[in-house]
C-alpha cells in the first residue's frame, strides 16, 4: 500500500514546489515593476494578498504548462524562469527609459528582436550580463544532474488541459468577465491612469487587463446623427485667412526629429558652446513655437499617430499604443496623406530604420503612403560613429533627392528620423564628443554630452535642408518637431529641476520654406493640430475636420494627458473647462471615436471620402 501512495505524495509535494516557484517568480516580477525594490515589493504584497496569490497562481499555471510539456519538471521550471528573468528587466528597463510600464501590445516588437537588442546596447552592465549567464548556465548544470523527476502521461494531459484552463481563466477574470471574483480580489479597474493601475493591482493582473481593454469608450449619444451634426456645424465654418501664399501647391515635408529637445533650455548646465545655432537662428527669423508631446523619452509612434490623423492621445487610454493596437486592423484611415493624396499629392515616408517597427509597413500603407522608404533602401547610408543609428544628415539627403526628383505633382514627404534614439551610455555613436557640459552629475555627463553632440549634428543636417529646399523650383515647406525629450536619467532632469509636466512633454516646432512664411509666434500646440498648422501656412482650404480642429486649437491648443493649455497657453484644469471648450472636446472625442471603433461615418462627412 505504502508503495502505491508514495508516488501520489511525491507529485502533490512537486506541485506545491510548483506553487513556491511561482510565488518567487511573481514577487520578482512585481518588484522588476517597483525598480528592484525588494521593499516596496514586500509592502504590496502585504497590502495586496488575495491579488497576490492569484497571480501566483497564473505562474503556477505556467509552471504546470511547462512541466507537462516537457516531462522533466526542471527544465520546464528553468524555461519559464528564464522567461520572466528576461521580461522583468525589459519591464524595469521601459519603466527606467520612459517612466511607463510593460503593456500587452509592447510585446508585438518581439518580431523586432535584433532591433530592440541594439537599441538596449549600453543600458546593461557588462558584469551583470555575465553573473547571469553563470547563473543560467549554473541551473542548467544542475538540471542536466539532478535526478530526473517527471509526471507519467496521464498527469501530464491532465496539468496541460488544467493549466490552459487556468491561463484563460485569469485573463478573462482580469478583463472583468467574473466581477464578484474582482471583487473579492479588491482589484480596480483604473483603466484612465495605467501608471496607478499597476501600481494597485500589480504588474501581473494589470498587464492581464490590458489584453482586453478598449482605446476609448462609446460618447453617450453616439450614431450618425450626431456625428451629422458634427459636420454641419463645422463644414459650415468660413475659412480662416492662409497664413501664406505659395505660387501653387507647395510640397509638405513633417520632418519629426528623434529626440528632438533643446538641452540650452536646461539653465542649470553650462554648455561650452551653442549645439543648435542654426535652429537658434531660425527661430528669431520663422514661425516657431513648442509641441506638447504627449510622451516622454519614447513612444515615437504615438507622436506621429497624432500628427498625420489629427486625432489625440489624450482622449485614449492611459498607456495605449493606436498603430499597433487599433490602425493594423483598419482598411483605411483619414489623414493629411489621404488629403493632399486628394488634391493631387504624391506621398513618400521615409525612416532611417526597419519598416516593421511599430508595424509601420502596414499603418503607412493603410493611411495612404504609396512610397516608403526604410534603411535598407535608401541610397544614402551614413552613420556618425560605432554602434549609431543612420544619421540626421543621410536623412536629410534621402529626402532632398527624392524632392528634388519629382517631377509635375507636388509631394508629401513625411521623415521620422533615428540619429539621437536612446541610449547615451556610448559616446562613440556620434563620433566622440566635443561640447562640454558643467554642473552636470561627473557620473552622468557623457551622457549628456553624447546626447548634446547628437543635436550638434542634426542642426548641421537641418541647416543642409534648409539651404537646399531654397534651391528648389516647386514652393516647398517643412514642419518640424522633436517627438518627445530624450531617455535620459532621471537624475540629469531632476537637478536641471526639470520636473515640470509641461516642460517634460514640450519639444521645439519651427516652419522652413522656400517661400515667404512671416514670423507668427506658434505658441504651444499639440501634434495632432500639425496638418492643419501645414495647411495653412500651404495656402490651402481646410476640409471639415481641420475646421474642427482648428476651433479646438484656439480654444484648448496643448492637449495632453497631464497638461491641458488653453488660449494664450496657460495651463488649464480639465476639471474646470468653460462650456464651449467642453462641448468642442465632447465633439472631438465622438469623432475620435467613429474613426477608430465606430461605424466611420466622418470619412465621408467630414472628410468627403468612402468608407
């Protein structure tokens, strides 16, 4: 009898083994989300214990899933330990970079590996890299020598078929779909606020709650009535008087500069020379102002959803991602591309890195781009130094080329750059540096200093667009605008006292032509307000939608998650918004909504195109 019955107790002890493990791992992935702080980790999980030990739960899951997968217990507990080694330092590295945690839709850039690995060159130490490959390899020693302990068959169907019940199970209860079992759980759905989210609920059961979660809600009073209503009363408005006026339809450059940020701005460092003269420069002679970004050390994709829809981040989830979450699954969708592509434009993207970052090669296509260009088609391929990405001035020679080759229809040229991307940790990728910084933390400078050289070089390739755009026949006119302030330590922000949200989010935006543009101050505006901005300084007639975004420009210009700016640009309390600005975010937002999750009624009547 007693025979019989040992190996039952031999599994049960296993599997609470298994439950063990999967509390460590669960405790190391809450506190990779807390900066490895062992002690704030602690503090949640004593605050926190039923939601505790469901997550532990899904790791047991995992664990079991592994087990049954690959017979040996220990090499499947080593699998998906490795896993979540690796993806608690990707979670503490995003939250280091950009202050945000891991979301769901973040993982799509796993088909970006190789990228993604060279972007995180510099970000980890040597030794620690090293201490964990010996650890690795350690465990592996261990498992090849331990004796080996596995399920018969039947078990293993059993833990399979019980495991992806219990993956299923967790993430439709973190979705809501078992509101009494939330309940007891004392979890939150703080959807709005994705940093207090995980904050409360834990990494775990919130990255779980984003796999389900929406971009925006249904505005009450949502149908084509309303959005009918929408059009008629702004189609009706007059248009206001062009800001300049082209010879003929100009060609429209975006140029959105990684990182683009002016480090003079920062008074307490001392820079032994100007970085950005030319910029300087233009700024006193051109249209010049500020975008509120609305993000912070990355997220490219996001600034330039904004741009080339019109639509705003603000009015989405905390922590959404719209090219990868909502765009890919569209057909088409409006844009400055499919408007100027309507009144006779030709239109070409152009970004010096692989087209499939951020699913790029589908979201161009679907906005309307019949052209796009990545690195490994351009024909100018320079770089400044080691371990750099294509630089500023190989981009800008891209893009005067293909202006300079058009030929009877004028072009929309749209140019992400990537010179100054995170990291800083490697002073050779601009070349070495050459601009001293003072005051500066001695452990942070180079740092500063490689990031400062960057700019150095990109005002240099921005004087080369500038004189060459002059020597074109056809009007041509470029927008310009960093996307967000550049990943760099906390630290260097924080003695620089440069905490403020609105200085955190606010990157330069100057207009070039070769045509008389004036001097208008810009103020500070968001991007999603960039194509009309264009529009108008192209001599050219707004369609409905920009009328509307106009309207909400004058009223409410800087429109962000954690800053709102009203008319003259003093920040406003979104608590505290009159009427009129209410009614036109209301108006806004119900757009908003038809174009991403509704029935697309404004592309015709708002935009005058099919669905």
């Amino acid at each position: 009898m007693m025979s019989r019955f040992r190996p039952g107790a031999r599994h049960l002890t296993t599997l609470l083994g298994l439950y063990a493990f999967g509390m460590i791992l669960h405790f190391y992935i809450q506190a990779s989300a807390l900066g490895f702080d062992a002690g704030a980790a602690w503090d949640w999980t004593a605050g926190q214990l039923p939601m505790f030990f469901w997550g532990s739960a899904f790791f047991f899951s995992l664990l079991c899933g592994a087990a049954a997968l690959f017979r040996n217990v220990y090499g499947g507990s080593l699998l998906v330990g490795i896993v979540a080694a690796l993806t608690g330092l990707a979670i503490f590295e995003k939250m280091k970079a950009t202050g945000e945690p891991l979301f769901p839709w973040d993982l799509l850039q796993l088909k970006n590996m190789s990228e993604m690995a060279s972007m995180a060159g510099g970000l980890f130490s040597p030794v620690v890299l090293v201490l964990t490959a010996l650890v690795l390899a350690g465990l592996g020693w261990m498992i090849f020598k331990l004796p080996k302990l596995r399920f018969p068959l039947a078990l293993r169907v059993a833990l399979a078929a019980a495991s992806i019940t219990a993956v299923a199970l967790f993430v439709q209860t973190a979705g809501g779909k078992y509101p009494a079992l939330l309940d007891k759980l004392s979890y939150q759905n703080i959807f709005w606020d994705q940093k207090a989210n995980y904050r409360y609920n834990g990494f775990v059961l919130a990255f779980a709650s984003n796999l389900n979660q929406a971009l925006l809600d249904e505005p009450e009073g949502y149908g084509r009535e309303a959005v009918e209503d929408i059009a008629k009363r702004y189609g009706s408005l007059p248009d206001a008087p062009p800001s300049a006026s082209p010879s003929e339809p100009p060609n429209i450059v975006f140029v959105m500069n990684e990182a683009f940020f002016d480090p003079t701005r920062m008074t307490k460092y001392s820079l032994a020379e100007d970085p950005v003269p030319f910029v300087h420069g233009a700024q006193q002679t051109r249209p010049a102002g500020y975008v509120l970004s609305p993000e912070f050390g990355g997220s490219t994709a996001n600034v330039e959803f904004e741009a080339l829809t019109g639509l705003s981040m603000s009015l989405l989830h905390d922590g959404s991602v719209p090219f990868q979450q909502n765009l890919t699954k569209q057909t088409d969708m409006p844009s400055i591309v499919s408007i100027l592509k309507g009144r006779g434009y030709d239109a070409l993207a152009l970004h010096p890195y692989d087209k499939t970052f951020y699913s790029r090669n589908q979201v161009y296509p679907m906005l309307g781009f019949e052209r796009f260009i990545g690195q490994d088609d351009m024909k100018n391929r320079e770089w400044l130094g080691s371990r750099s990405y294509l630089s500023d001035m190989a981009a800008m020679k891209e893009a005067v080329q293909e202006l300079e080759q058009a030929e009877g229809r004028p072009l929309f040229l749209h140019l992400v750059t990537m010179q100054n991307h995170y990291p800083y940790t490697n002073k050779a990728i601009h070349g070495g540096n050459t601009i001293e910084a003072k005051g500066v933390d001695p452990a942070l400078q180079d740092q500063l200093e490689t990031y400062v050289e960057g700019i150095k070089h990109t005002d240099g390739a921005l004087r080369y667009l500038n004189e060459s755009i002059q020597k074109l026949e056809r009007p041509t006119l470029v927008v310009l605008w960093g996307d967000h302030l550049p990943g760099l330590p906390a630290k260097i922000y924080e003695d620089a006292g440069w905490t403020d949200e609105r200085l955190r989010h606010e990157t330069p935006l100057l207009l070039l032509a070769n045509y008389e543009l004036g001097r208008e101050p810009l103020g500070t505006i968001s991007p999603s307000f960039a194509g009309p901005l264009a529009l108008r300084y192209a001599g050219m007639e707004q369609p409905a939608f920009y009328k509307l975004l106009e309207a909400v420009r004058r009223q409410l210009p800087g429109l962000g998650k954690k800053v709102t700016l009203g008319a003259g640009g003093a920040e406003l309390d979104k608590q505290a918004l009159t009427e009129e600005q209410q009614r036109l975010l209301d108006d806004y937002r119900m757009i908003q909504f038809d174009l991403m999750e509704g029935q697309g009624y404004a592309k015709e009547l708002l935009f005058g195109t099919g669905a």
